[in-house]
C-alpha cells in the first residue's frame, strides 16, 4: 500500500500505519520531488517534496527490482572486450569475509599466469569450475589477479528502488496530460502518470490488480492502461470514490462536470480513444464498468416489508390486499434499476440485484455471466453451477424446460437462486416439487 502525503499530517499517518499494520509491516517511506523549481509558497522553505509511505504484509521484500537505469550502468559497468564480447559487464569478488554468517569454501585457484590465490571462496569448487568454462571468470589485465565473476547487464535482475525520487515526473507534468486530454485544467493536483507507473512496477506483476481508494482525476487508470499498451500487460484496476460535489467556480463545473467521479470517468474513456487512435490494432482492454453504492427510497423499503412471503401479496397497513405499490413501479425489480434508485446511468433492476448478489455470493466483479433461455425467459448462469431466477413471467413452461436441461445433464446446476418476488407460490411450489424428483441435488435458494 502507497499513501501519498504532505508535511502537515505525516507524523499522524505513520502512527496510524504502525498501528493498522504493524511497524514489521513498514517498507519505506519515499520523499518524492514533486516541484522542480522553487516556490514561494513559504516565507523560509520551499516545499518542492511530498511523502509516499509504503507498506507490505511482506515488509522489506515487498518491492520489485527497477530496471539497471542507463546512468547506472553508464558508470558501473564496463565496455565489451575481445574476451567478454556479450555486452557491458563489470567484475564483481568471488572472496567471502570470514566472518560470514554460512562460512564458504575454502580451495586453491590457479590463475591463467600460473598465480596461485587461496582464500574462502562464494561458491563451491564445482561451481567456480563451470564460471570457467562459460567464461564468466576475470583475472584481472595481467590474468593473475585474485578471480572476479563477470556479470553482464543484460543478465542483471535489476536493482532496489531508492527512497529518494528526484528524476519522476513531476506535478507540472500531471497537469500538462490532463491540459491535453481535456483541453483545459478540470483538475487542480493530478499526479503525473510516471510516478504511477514506477510504482504500480515497483508493486505488481503484470497481470495484477491495482487498488485506488481515491480516484482523484484517475490517473491510476490511465498509468494501467498506458503501461499495458506498452508492456502487453493485464493488469486491472479498481477506483473508489465519492460523488462529491464540485464549486460552481471551478473550471470543471463550468466545463459540465458535476462531480469529481464524472471527471474520473471521461478521463478513463478518453485515454482509451487516444490510445485506439495511436494504435487501431491494439489488444488491449480498454472496457471498465461503473458501480455505485446506492440505497433504496423509503418507498421501496416500505413495499418490502409490507411484502407476506405466506400469500405472495402486498399488504396494506389495514391488513388488505394493496392496489399499488408505494414506490409507484408494478413490480419489485424496476425500483433497483437506475431510475428507482434516483442515479445517473442505465442500470436495470435486474442488472442491480444480479450485481449485488454475485459480490454478496463471492463472485469477482468481473465474473463472466451467461444468458440460458427457458422457453422465452431469460436466466442468469454463473460459474457453470449456479443459477439466478429473477425476472418475472416464470411458469410451469419454464420449469419443465429448466428440469429438461439439468436432467438431461445439459446444463449442470447445483444452486438456483430465485427473487421471491417475482414468483407466485404456485410456481414457487411447482419447482420446488420438480427438483426434488431429480436424480442428482440442487439447493433452491428464495431471496426477498
């Protein structure tokens, strides 16, 4: 976990930290240069650094090994020689301290000159001898030094990060990707999408999952999705935030973005035209869908309980058969659709109830979710075992089409899961009948 902070509340959070997850849980804490140039944004500092801590389960060795930089590389490695001609290398001691927690070997070596070195050595003679023969071996310019291996670059795994970020983008450069992607600032302190990126590698492999609890402008998005159209990754993200309210006096408000998730939103589906226009073959998933929290109006809260599971009719509170509903809709699936929840977007009633209880059953939100007919009604089918019934319009039809399918084992089924709602007792009773005489057990699961 990354946390980006400022000055003001940094001693707060690393308290907190310590205490959520531990200090063994502590990696490091990263002063990132988020400002090239000075400010006077202070009557004596300059304040140019933000704070990244950085947490793990795994603590030290969390990280991943950067890429050698080319600067390091420049300075620490060799050029090819006649003798190590695979590209740049560097010499590194093949000796032991004695004190070493381990011991070592101890053995003679004979160098190329006829020299003799005999010292407590890293790898058993063995090992030492196959170095040899892939001549990964360096004796030094007179070919009688105390023997070196020979590591080249290209083999190198990498290197540790460091806690000292000064060459990453820097917030400057946050707000120039969103000038260009909107034509104007809707979003006052985007992070740049390099410091994403090193960190999401620094993190992740590359089909991971990245985690954001604050959106923002979703610059987490688009550094997954550019580093996936770079590095032919699949990673995925998941953003959270709240519909919060923009000024009427911001840029973004006056552009016709009402809230910040709006901007989030616009910017993940504008990254992904660019990125089809820049490349019209591109495989990468550029798709995300939309979720939102929402709670049902007290109408509809009303219309539940008043709802007698024992006759499958709404009762008024005079106890009488009610004519209509409170919420206004003629069943119960249409007042959790978009429209009856009183939220943007096109969300049908079905689609709401479906969502919540695949998350509720322990499905991953992007489960991949079947349509199976039963003579002109539509199911849902789930992970090749379960079933969810919740539409209206299901009858005997329906059920000796639904027993046909699992009795004949053309569609294997162990828990169906109906919205009580949508069935009468009658045909609630028919199929509950009708599995039991199956030579094999499914669960029935009634949901209101």
């Amino acid at each position: 976990i990354f946390i980006s902070i400022d000055d003001n509340e940094y001693a707060n959070l690393k308290l907190m930290m310590d205490e959520i997850f531990g200090e063994g849980g502590f990696v490091t804490n990263v002063m990132w240069k988020r400002k090239k140039e000075i400010s006077n944004d202070s009557d004596n500092v300059s304040i140019q650094g933000e704070y990244i801590l950085v947490y793990a389960k795994t603590g030290q060795g969390a990280l991943r090994l950067e890429p050698l930089s080319k600067e390091y590389i420049q300075k620490s490695y060799k050029e090819p020689t006649e003798q190590f001609p695979e590209g740049k290398w560097r010499p590194v001691p093949l000796t032991v301290s004695k004190g070493l927690s381990g011991g070592g070997y101890t053995y003679k070596i004979t160098t190329p000159n006829g020299t003799v070195h005999e010292r407590l050595w890293a790898y058993p003679e063995a090992s030492y001898q196959k170095l040899v023969a892939d001549n990964l071996v360096y004796f030094g310019k007179d070919n009688g030094g105390i023997p070196q291996r020979v590591m080249y670059a290209h083999h190198s795994k990498g290197q540790p990060t460091t806690n000292y970020w000064d060459n990453v983008a820097s917030n400057k450069e946050g707000k120039k990707e969103i000038l260009d992607l909107f034509g104007d600032n809707v979003f006052d302190t985007p992070k740049p999408t390099a410091l994403l990126k090193k960190i999401i590698k620094l993190a992740i492999d590359k089909d991971g999952v990245v985690l954001d609890f604050f959106a923002g402008s979703g610059t987490t998005a688009h550094a997954v999705m550019a580093l996936n159209e770079e590095d032919g990754g699949q990673r995925t993200f998941i953003l959270c935030t709240i519909d919060q309210a923009l000024s009427n006096n911001t840029i973004a408000k006056k552009a016709g973005y009402n809230t910040i998730d709006e901007i989030s939103r616009e910017r993940i589906t504008r990254v992904a035209a660019k990125i089809r226009a820049n490349n019209p073959t591109t495989n990468s998933d550029l798709g995300f869908k939309h979720y939102r929290f929402a709670t049902p109006t007290q109408q509809t809260l009303d219309d539940l309980d008043s709802f007698d599971i024992a006759t499958g009719h709404f009762i008024n509170t005079s106890g009488q058969l009610a004519a209509f509903t409170e919420s206004g809709f003629t069943d119960m699936i249409n007042p959790f659709s978009a429209r009856g929840l009183g939220v943007p977007g096109g969300a049908s009633g079905e689609e709401t109830l479906l969502t919540t209880w695949l998350v509720a059953d322990g499905y991953k939100m992007d489960i991949d979710v079947q349509t199976v007919d039963f003579s002109g009604y539509c199911a849902r089918y789930v992970d090749n075992t379960r079933l969810y019934l919740i539409d209206e319009r299901w009858g005997t039809e329906q059920t000796r089409d639904l027993l046909n399918h699992i009795g004949t084992h053309q569609l294997p089924v162990q828990t169906i899961v109906i919205y009580g709602y949508s069935f009468d007792l009658e045909s609630i009773r028919e199929l509950e009948i009708g599995l039991k005489q199956l030579d094999q057990k499914v669960n029935l699961v009634k949901r209101y």
